[in-house]
C-alpha cells in the first residue's frame, strides 16, 4: 500500500506506519476518517474529510 497522505495545501505526508483506521459516521453517513500515524521519533492522528 502507497503510504502518501495529500496536505490541502499541495505537500505530502509519507508516514513510517499507519494504523488504527476509524470512520466517523454522522446520520448514518461517513463522514471523517482517522488514522494514527508515526515518523520518525513523531506520533499523531490524520483526520481525512470523506466525501461523496
């Protein structure tokens, strides 16, 4: 699996390892999904807008 997140503004994340997916779902739509991400000696969560 390509591991490349695209910024909104243009750049790239390419994370060491990516886990834990999670879809937020709002009136039984998804709506956010999140992934926690690690780079380096860095850890966070992405929160990427799904859209229809």
């Amino acid at each position: 699996m390509d591991k490349r997140i695209v910024l909104s503004n243009g750049g790239e994340l390419i994370p060491d390892r990516m886990e834990r997916p999670f879809v937020f779902v709002e009136n039984h739509e998804p709506v956010v999904l999140s992934l926690a991400v690690k780079k380096a000696n860095d850890s966070y969560v992405v929160l990427i807008p799904l859209r229809h």
